[in-house]
C-alpha cells in the first residue's frame, strides 16, 4: 500500500481541484459540483477504511510511513 497516505491526504484537494477546474471552463451547474464532492468524499472514505483495515495493532513502531526522496 504504497503512497496510500498521501492519496488520502490528496484526494480532497484534487476534488477542489476538479470543482475549481468546472466552474473556471463556464460550467455552472451546482449539480456537477455536488457529484464531484460526492465521489471525492466516497474515495477518501475508501481510502481511509483501506487503512484502518491494513493497521497492525500488535506491530510496535510506525506503520504506513513514506519517505521523500
């Protein structure tokens, strides 16, 4: 589960991202925006059980770490 804390730090951001994207090419629709959040708001839930299911209670020490390279 490489990257997978920053996918989850991310994914909101690239949402606003999209959201900020729809509205700055003309399309207005609130309704656009809302399925956006939606299924942003689905993927970083998806994300975040994938963690709490990958979690070691019994391991000692930090899990999920990434290093910048």
């Amino acid at each position: 589960m490489t990257g997978i804390l920053s996918l989850t730090t991310y994914s909101p951001l690239i949402g606003v991202a999209l959201i900020i994207l729809l509205r700055a090419f003309g399309n207005r629709s609130d309704t656009a925006a809302r399925w956006i959040a939606f299924a942003t708001s689905i993927v970083t839930l998806a994300l975040s059980v994938a963690l709490v299911a990958g979690f070691n209670a019994v391991e000692a020490g930090f899990q999920f770490v990434e290093e910048a390279k």
